[in-house]
C-alpha cells in the first residue's frame, strides 16, 4: 500500500512537471510575441490621434490589449489558482470614437494593461519559459555523456560549453550529464514554482486592488444616488396615494357623518342611506390603507420570511408557479425587503412581457450569497437597458452589492439570477 502511495505521488508530481514545463513554454513562444505587437501598435495608434488617425484605432487596438490581458488572467486563475482583479470603467453604449478613445485612455486600468505589456516582453518571457530550461535542458548533458560530445567537441571554435562545463572527451561529458542531473533535481522541485512566479509577475503589474477600490466607491456612490432617487419617489408615490385614496374617503366620510348629523332628525331614510354609504367608505379606506402598507413592506415578509413571501406572492400570479425554497435562516429585513420587491419586478414583468405559461422560482443561500432564479417558457428577449424594470431590479440590488445577470434569447427561455452577499440568522 506504502509502495503503491509513493509510486502515485510519484506520477501526480512527474505530470504537474511536465505540465508546468509545457504550459510555460506555450506563453513563452505563443503567447508573449503578442505582448510585442500589441506594444508597437499601441505606440503608433496614440503618436497618431492628433492626426484623427488614432481616434478611429487606438479603441480597436486597446481592446485587444484588454483581451490578451483578460487572457493571462484566465490562465493565471486556471492554471495556478492566483487570481488578478480588473477594475475596467464602463463606457457608454454606442458612444462615438472620439469618447471610446478618451474614455479608455482615462481609464488607470487601460494604463496598468499597457504598462505590463513591456514586463511581459521581458521578465514575463524570461519567467515563463524557465521552467521549459529546467525540465528539457538536463537531457541535452545526458545526450552529450551517451556520445553526443563526439559530434558537438573539438573542431577549430575549441570545446562544446554545457552550462559551465566545457564537454572536450567522455570524462567532461559526464560532468555535463552531472550537471544535468543537478538541473533536473532543480527542475523538479522548482518548475511548478517558477510558473508560478510568472503569473505573480503579471499580478504585481495588473492586479487593480486600488482601481478595484475607486471603481467599489464609484458604484457605492451612484447605487446610494440610486436608493435616495428611489426612496424619494416611493415617498411622492405614499404621499399621492394618501391623497387621492384613504384621504379622499376619510374627508368624504367626515362630510357625510356631517350630514347625516343634521338629517338624523329630518330625514332619517337619507340619513340611513348616507350611514351606509360613510360605512363603506371607511371599508375601502381601509382597504388601500392595508394596500399601501402592503407595498412598503408586506406583512408576511416581516413575519414569516421570504420564503413564504415569495410563496404568497407566487399564488397571486394569474399562470402557474413552482417555489423551490432552500433558506436555514433570515437574512436582514432590509436585504429580505430588497429581494422581495425584486422578485416581485421580475414576476410582473414574466406575466406582462413574456407570454410565458409557466415560472418556477428558486430560493438558496450558499457561500455567504443569496441567489434567486426565476425561470418562464415565454419568448424571451429581456433586456436590462435602461427605461426597463430590470435595471431597476439591478439598481435596487446594487445598493447591498447584489448582482442581476440576465439571459433571454430569443424564443426563450429567460432566466433571471439575483445574487445578494449576505448571512443568514
């Protein structure tokens, strides 16, 4: 057993050698060269904007720069686990080449990614094709000890250098094959590490731990901009549906006990009419009194959850509903009301937009997020551009750092995932 463990972690460590070696050598010959073109062709498309010249290319040519960097920081999380943050600005949709330009080119991000390409030309070319040297270096000493140095040694340009041994006969080519071995136990213990060094390399260039700060505020700042916009116009909304309901009724109630006060003794059939009538309306006062309170938050939210939340306003839909609901606890009233009302947008928009038969809802919390899906049949073609109710669903989740990814295509089905980072109690 003993033996047969030894002889796995043997064959595990070989691979993780080899793969190291092979993969280093694919960036080092496949990939870096890019790093080249991209450096030359950034230079001339920025020497060239003021002669209009650039404005049309330097966007074009930045986002393939962008593209070969998200590529190293693919393979930089895919292949050793090291994880390179971006904090690109977002520009605006259908913007002209004059502001594509000028935006990228403001963005520190766009610098960070221009900044790394002459490191990768460099350092990177050197660190990523090291751990190649080491692997397949150590077999040209042992070529060299099984004959080799008989072809390579001698001749009028003096010995044949290995490393730092001059290989002249078969005594120095077995120092050679000595060395390599040296090489290969190096090799050995170092090629994973060295693959590792490269894309730690690229870290220490691209990583954008304080754009990826900037870019937290910005979105903190324009998400709360967001909630007061928001809270604002939920208060205009109370106010006028005070006014023109509950109030409206409370005030005709009040004139109608009036006059039922006066004709109580004069005319008591009109005033039993009127007393029927003010019944009614403290009824329907009621009524949008509980309405409004249900649109701020829903009764059931607050006392059962929302699970059972989601499940009550699932019965309210007019088409079939299935809630999957896995939750081992509450998140906080705010985050509760935020998903709620969120899951209530997307709702409405299934029954009212997408023709579909069917939505299935599904509810769980793992790794410190909430995540909701909600799934119709219908014909798809949901969009979070603005004017829609989805970008007020993203607004509404962006105040608590929630998340919306929409997938829509045409024909269906659409799929609606929210995901917001909370715990549950």
């Amino acid at each position: 057993m003993n033996t047969n463990a030894k002889s796995d972690g043997f064959r595990t460590r070989a691979r993780e050698v080899v793969l190291a070696a092979v993969q280093g050598l694919v960036l080092a010959l496949a990939v870096l060269p890019f790093s080249v073109l991209f450096l030359v062709l950034t230079l001339v498309s920025v020497a060239l904007i003021p002669l209009g010249v650039g404005i049309v290319t330097t966007p074009w040519i930045l986002t393939g720069v962008r593209a070969l960097a998200d590529t190293r920081r693919r393979l930089a999380a895919e292949w050793c686990g090291i994880r390179i943050r971006t904090a690109y600005r977002p520009l605006p949709e259908g913007a002209n080449p004059w502001t594509r330009t000028f935006g990228m080119l403001r963005d520190p991000q766009t610098w960070r990614d221009v900044r790394w390409l002459p490191v990768d030309m460099t350092a990177g070319f050197a660190t990523a094709l090291l751990p190649a040297v080491l692997l397949f270096y150590p077999f040209e000493g042992f070529a060299l000890a099984a004959g080799l140095w008989r072809a390579m040694a001698g001749g009028p340009y003096g010995p044949y250098w290995y490393g730092f041994v001059p290989v002249s006969g078969q005594a120095t080519a077995f120092a050679a094959a000595a060395l390599g071995a040296v090489i290969l136990i190096a090799a050995w213990r170092l090629t994973p590490r060295m693959l590792t060094a490269h894309f730690q390399l690229t870290r220490s260039v691209l990583d954008a731990e304080e754009g990826e700060l900037v870019e937290r505020v910005r979105v903190l700042t324009e998400t709360r901009r967001d909630a007061v916009d928001t809270s604002a116009a939920e208060l205009r909304r109370i106010e006028r549906d005070l006014h023109d309901g509950a109030q409206a009724r409370l005030v005709a109630m009040g004139m109608d006990l009036g006059t039922i006060e006066m004709l109580l003794d004069k005319d008591p059939d009109q005033a039993k009419k009127l007393l029927a009538q003010a019944r009614q309306n403290s009824a329907d006062a009621l009524g949008e009194l509980r309405d409004l309170v249900r649109g701020i938050h829903p009764p059931v939210l607050a006392e059962r959850g929302l699970g059972d939340a989601v499940r009550a306003l699932a019965l309210r839909l007019p088409l079939p509903s299935e809630v999957s609901v896995e939750l081992s606890g509450r998140a906080e009233a705010p985050v509760e009301s935020a998903a709620y009302f969120a899951v209530s947008e997307v709702l409405t928009n299934a029954v009212k937009h997408s023709g579909a038969e069917r939505v299935w809802v599904d509810l769980h919390h793992a790794d410190g997020m909430l995540r909701i899906t909600v799934t119709d049949n219908g014909r798809g073609g949901a969009v979070t551009g603005t004017g829609s109710g989805l970008a007020g669903v993203e607004r509404r989740l962006g105040t608590f750092d929630g998340v919306l990814a929409v997938s829509s295509p045409a024909g269906g089905p659409t799929l609606v995932t929210m995901e917001i980072p909370c715990a549950l109690s």
